[in-house]
C-alpha cells in the first residue's frame, strides 16, 4: 500500500475529482480527511470511505475563511496523527465573456482557487516543517493552467496562479523535505463540467454535441474524457513519489490535448 500511515487532507473532497482521489489514498492505506463546503457531503464521503474498510474523517471547511482552514488543518492533525499529504482540489467555475464579467464573479473564483490554495499550503506547511517528516503538497490545476479558452477568464487566470504556487513551495519546501506538484487534468465529466456544456452552447451558439466534439475534445488524441480513475491514479503517484526529485512539476493528464 503506497500509502500506508500517511494522513491526507483533499479539500473539495465531498464529490466529484476530490472525492475520487479521497477514496484512492484511503485504498492506499492513508487516513483521510475529507474537506468540503458542505459538511453533509463531506460526512456522506468518509462515512463511504469508513463503509469500504479505511478510515475517514469529514471536515466542514470553507477554503476562503481563514479561521475554518486553520481550524480544520489543526482537527485533521488532532483526530488523524499528522498530516503527509495536502491537496487544494476545491474549486469553482464561472462562464462569460470578459467585457460581460462581473467583478464579484472575477474575485469569487480566485478566492476559491487562489486564495483558499494559500490558505491551505500555509496551514500545512507550519505543521509538515515542525513535524520534522515533511511531506506533500498537491494542487488541482488544469491544462486551463497552461492554455486559455474563451469564457473562462477568472477560472484561466487563477489555474495559472496554481501554478506559480506550486512552484514557489517546491522552491521553498525543499529544505524541509516537502515537495510540491500540480496536476492538470483534461476535461473530466464531474457536475463542474457538466454545467458548462449548456452554457457555452447558449453563449456560442452551437448544439450540446457540438460543445463536447468541438471545444472539449477537439483536441486530444482520441476524443475521450479524462477520467476521475486517471486523476485518482496520478494523484496517489505524486503522494506517494519518496524524495524530492519529483518537485515543481505540473504533470497534464488529458488525452493529448495539451503536451510539452
């Protein structure tokens, strides 16, 4: 088990990619802790984590509330013994064109993804530099991270600041043994996406089909979507990687569609 006698923390781990990857550490044999808005969505995800054999703990946890994250870093170390593996998975997306964009809907995002990315790497980062184990700290970037596409300003910009982040923690991390990595998954089916293949076919213009053949997988190799199972599977190899050879990095996961 590449996991065993790790404890993970994922936030926006209720549902969709962060709960596919909370149950893939606790496969592994971590304990997890499951961070979410909603704290019945998180319960319902580690009650099913506790149900298959591992061991869970839900956290309610608004990402953009700096008290809330202090306080469920601090719950998670308390209840689970530690903390090896931070991810800042939550996230949010809002579809217009930038002269329609509203600030609030601009700075919501980036709260989200950006500030509530910081907010979780600092809290974790105190507890892994004074444990004296180190450890790792993930982000949930997107090929959004390395490209742009239309509609999607706010959502382009703040994957782009993962980014930067992730790097900044490789750099200063390393001396603590704590690596840092982002992973840029492809479109994945999640309500996320979801949601936005209507939208854009009202703003573009197009059939629904069009959205998915045209924008989503025009570029990859062989029109497929990325899977919850292919980030899962990444997510662990990174958690999981022993030393700090494997630091900085932002690996893509999405069929082709963005290669380097």
């Amino acid at each position: 088990m590449r996991l065993a006698n790790k404890v993970a923390l994922i936030t926006g781990a209720g549902r969709g990619i962060g709960r596919a990857i909370a149950e893939a550490y606790a496969r592994e044999g971590a304990r997890v802790a499951i961070a979410d808005l909603d704290a019945a969505t998180a319960e319902e995800a580690a009650a099913a984590i506790r149900d298959a054999g591992g061991e869970a703990l839900a956290v309610a946890m608004d990402v953009t509330d700096e008290a809330a994250v202090q306080e469920g870093v601090a719950t998670t170390i308390d209840r689970l013994g530690g903390l090896d593996v931070a991810m800042a998975n939550a996230g949010i997306q809002h579809i217009d064109p930038l002269d329609k964009l509203e600030f609030a809907n601009w700075r919501k995002v980036m709260s989200v993804h950006l500030d509530g990315a910081f907010l979780l790497t600092r809290a974790a980062l105190r507890h892994m530099y004074a444990s004296g184990r180190g450890g790792s700290m993930l982000y949930m970037g997107s090929v959004h991270s390395k490209e742009a596409s239309p509609l999607k300003a706010p959502y382009v910009a703040a994957k782009h600041g993962l980014l930067g982040l992730c790097r900044a923690v490789a750099k200063e991390g390393a001396a603590h043994g704590v690596r840092s990595n982002i992973i840029c998954p492809g479109f994945v089916r999640t309500p996320l996406v979801e949601k936005q293949i209507p939208e854009q076919a009202k703003e573009f213009g197009i059939s629904e089909d069009e959205v998915i053949r045209n924008i989503m997988l025009r570029n990859t190799v062989d029109h497929e979507f990325t899977t919850l199972e292919d980030v899962a599977e990444l997510a662990v190899h990174l958690a999981a990687f022993p030393t700090n050879a494997l630091t900085g990095q932002s690996i893509v996961v999405s069929h082709g569609w963005h290669m380097q």
